[in-house]
C-alpha cells in the first residue's frame, strides 16, 4: 500500500489528508518535531511523499514572534526538504495567498510577490527551498480555508462568526464589510493535495487553491446569521491596522493542469460547519 508521511498531521488540514490517503502523522502534539532530522529520517523510511503541512499559521502571532515563526516555518521547511532530498522523495508543500499582500484583482501564480508579515514571508522562503531542487515538488497556495474541527487558537472568520451566531453573540466586523475573501472548503484543500502528490510533474510547480469566488465579510456574516437562524447583531468596528482588503484566487491553472476545481460551494460548507459546532454544543 502507498504510504505518505504528513508532517502536521494532527492539524486541520494535515488531519484530513492523513483521512483522505490512510498515511502516517509527524506531528509536534506527539512529539515529532520537524526539526529533529534524525527522527524524520527514520519516519521517512517507507513513505513515498510528504504532505509538509506543519507550520506555525497565525499571521498577528508572527509579527510579534518573527524568530519562532521563522525556525518552524523556514528552518523546519529546510529540514523536511533535506531528508526529502535524501531518498528522492516529493513534497507537496501547503503555502498561502498571504504570499501576494494587498491585491484589487483576482491573482495567478505569476502575479507579484508582496508578503506583508513573517508568516507570509516565510511561506515566500518556503517556497524557494524547493524550487532549489531538481524533485517534482508542488507548492499549494491557499486561499481562505474553513471547516469543521478547525482550530480555534488560529480560527478564521467563519469559525468565529458561527461560534457567535450559535450563541446569539453579536458578529464583529472591523470596516464596513466590504472586504472580499475567497472561501475554500477544508476537503477540497485535501483532495487538492491529494492529487498535486498524484501528479506527474517532472519540475517545481506552484497552484492556487481557492474557490475563484469572491465573498464579501458582511454578505458572509448575512449568510450565517440566516443558516443558524441567530437572532445576533452585526456590529462594526474601526478597520484593525494590516488587514487585507481583497483576495480572490485565479484558479484556471489548477482546472486547467490539475484538473481540480472546488467542489464544495460556500453554503454547502457552511451548512457542515454549522452542524458541527451545533454537535459540540450538544456535548
């Protein structure tokens, strides 16, 4: 049987694609750290990828731990492309749209780099670790991942708006809500994954994982005060200083190449989410 090694892979992400191929976690919760070379050797030894997911994610955090963010992010990179490197062995790397900054169109994979925090900088530093090889790696840049089980230390804004909705608390949002985000469904990242792994690239290549749909933070927040049937507010604040105003992917290259496109439509995915955390409660 195919075996993968995923490193993070009791995270949000990581833990659906340990599901979706039946591989194996390397993850910091159990004690394997992406750092210790030695123990990532041994882990390796049978697989036949890596899904390198591990990674520090919360942007306002790298601004304030810039060394912490870069030893996990960049040094652990480093350290799982080298033991890569070593056997031969391709990685599918989860980077992020944080890599493009401030934008006022849908982006491509050839549009300007302009990373605007650490955490971003460091998925731009990732990203040239493997272009330094000869491997058929693949670099996936996500969009605005949401989900059931995702944590709520680094959550998003669907996660916290539905938290509050579920609990008649009033939504925040900070500006007028005219900010636009790309939405994509935590299952169509893994299958996302699932098949760049799949793919028989021979060189570096880069994709954007997004819906291509654009959202704006007040029709979200609409939406899910209709789906949960809260009687909450919307409530707006000053605009908080860093924020991104508008980010949308230009997936053609993913459809076209991959031939992946997002499966799971927003109020589908939020419907999912929903019932999920409605469970919790229930606990």
């Amino acid at each position: 049987m195919t075996k993968y090694l995923i490193t993070g892979g009791e995270g949000f992400i990581g833990g659906r694609i340990v599901r979706e191929t039946g591989g194996v976690s390397y993850d910091i919760k159990s004690g394997s750290d992406i750092l210790d070379k030695k123990r990532l050797e041994e882990a390796v030894k049978d697989a036949c990828g890596i899904f390198h997911c591990a990674a520090r994610i919360s942007v306002p955090e790298s601004v304030s731990k810039p060394d912490e963010y870069y030893k996990t992010n960049v040094e652990g990179t480093r350290s799982v492309f080298d033991v890569a490197e070593s056997i031969k062995l391709k990685i599918v790397f989860s980077s992020s749209a944080a890599v493009y900054g401030d934008t006022t169109v849908a982006v491509g994979e050839e549009s300007a780099i302009n990373p605007k925090s650490p955490y971003a900088q460091n998925k731009v530093d990732g990203e040239n670790i493997l272009k330094d090889s000869l491997l058929p790696h693949i670099a996936l840049r996500y969009f605005n991942i949401y989900g059931p089980g995702q944590s709520s230390q680094y959550a998003g804004v669907i996660t916290s708006f539905i938290e509050n909705a579920l609990h008649d608390n009033d939504l925040i949002i900070y500006g007028d809500g005219s900010q636009v985000r790309d939405f994509v469904f935590v299952s169509d990242i893994a299958r996302a994954n699932v098949m760049a792994m799949e793919r028989n690239n021979v060189s570096f290549e880069v994709y954007n994982i997004g819906s291509g749909t654009e959202t704006s933070i007040k029709e979200l927040a609409e939406m899910i005060l209709r789906l949960t049937g809260s009687t909450a507010k919307i409530i707006y604040k000053q605009p908080r200083s860093g924020d991104i105003i508008y980010s949308k992917a230009d997936t053609s290259k993913a459809e076209r190449v991959m031939k992946w496109k997002a499966e799971v439509s927003l109020e589908e995915g939020l419907l999912e989410t929903i019932s999920f955390y409605k469970g919790l409660m229930k606990k």
